[in-house]
C-alpha cells in the first residue's frame, strides 16, 4: 500500500453538502475518478475502499467518528495498512483561507481544526500531509459554526464543484509525482489563481 487518504467530515444527510464535508466529497470524487472505487467498507471507524491513482495502490477513507473525533480512525487505519503518518493524506475544509483556495502542507499546526487536532493528538506527530480547502467566504459574520455547517448557497454550485475537482487532481499529484511537485501546481490563493496560497 502507497498511499492512505482520508476526507474529514461529519456522517448523515443533514452534513452532506455543507463546507465541513468537502474532505468526504473529494474522497467520493476521487474515488469516481479512478475506476469507481467503492468506498463502502467498514473498518477501523470508517468507510474505507482500496483501488489505484497512477498505478499506485492506495486506501480511500472516510471517518464515521463525527469530525472532532477523527484521530483513533486514522491511526487505526495507518496501522491496518502498515502506513507511517507520512504517508497519510489528509483532505479538509479549512476557515483560515478564502473560499476557493487550496494550499498543500506536509506539516504544521492544527491551526484551530479540531478534526485536524484530533489526528494529530492520536498519531503523535504534525508529520503528515494535508489539503487544505479554503471555505472563508470574506465575511467576519459568518464564521464558526453556522459557515462549516450550513449547506452551500444555490449560488456557489459552481464553485463547489471546481473546488471538489481541483481538490481531487491536487491529491491525485500528491501521489503520482509527491508534495512538493502538487504544492507547485495546485497551491492558489483563490481560483483562476496559481499564486501560492498563505
């Protein structure tokens, strides 16, 4: 196994197309995208389903745990599949940045994401590698809880759909040629930028 890669979000209807879930909807795009992978499986905590990007084997996985209680899956999973952190993965929603930006990291803080805090409290480590999806509309009133939670606007459809695909591509180059090559082409301050996101 090359590769596992993990979309945080929240499980159940209500949560489904909300900023919070984008880590689930890449994870079902990529998994559209390279031969239907079923991501159905129970294990550790988690759906989880195992295919190829590039001809590299890798494990598609989606916490059931509810966001901030994301860790124990991942760390189960990595053991499961014999994978060190840095081989994780790791694709979520993330206020810090504006909407529609996407910054690749391999490590750092969780930088207030309590699912991110979650994994990094589990695993022991900050050494992992993250896509991070801007959300951050621009407008300080709608923060916290009401913007990860609320469904996407009719007006955003769009956008949401780029972003979920840009997203997948991003996670696609990870694998296939490593982070620092995806950080060259996929960081963006916003979209129909290449400039590197802060």
């Amino acid at each position: 196994m090359d590769f596992l890669v993990v979309g945080l979000g929240n499980p159940g209807p209500e949560y489904e197309r909300t900023p919070h879930n984008l880590g689930f909807l890449v994870v079902d795009h990529i998994a559209e995208r390279n031969g239907g992978i079923r991501v159905t499986r129970p294990e550790c905590s988690a759906f989880a389903g195992v295919g190829k990007i590039a001809n590299r084997e890798v494990v598609l996985a989606k916490p059931q745990t509810f966001m901030n209680l994301s860790g124990p899956s991942v760390k189960k999973l990595l053991e499961k599949y014999s994978l060190p952190p840095e081989r994780l993965i790791l694709v979520y929603d993330e206020m810090d940045l504006p909407w529609t930006a996407l910054r690749i990291k391999t490590d750092g803080s969780a930088a207030g994401h309590n699912g991110v805090k979650s994994v990094i409290g589990s695993l022991g480590t900050q050494q992992f590698i993250r896509v991070r999806i801007g959300i951050d509309p621009g407008e300080r009133s709608k923060r916290g809880v009401s913007l990860v939670l609320g469904s996407f606007k009719p007006s955003q459809a769009k956008d949401v759909e780029e972003l979920i695909s840009f997203s997948a591509e991003a996670v696609e180059s990870i694998v296939a040629e490593g982070a620092e090559k995806a950080m060259t082409r996929y960081n963006r301050r916003a979209r129909g930028s290449n400039e590197e996101a802060k």
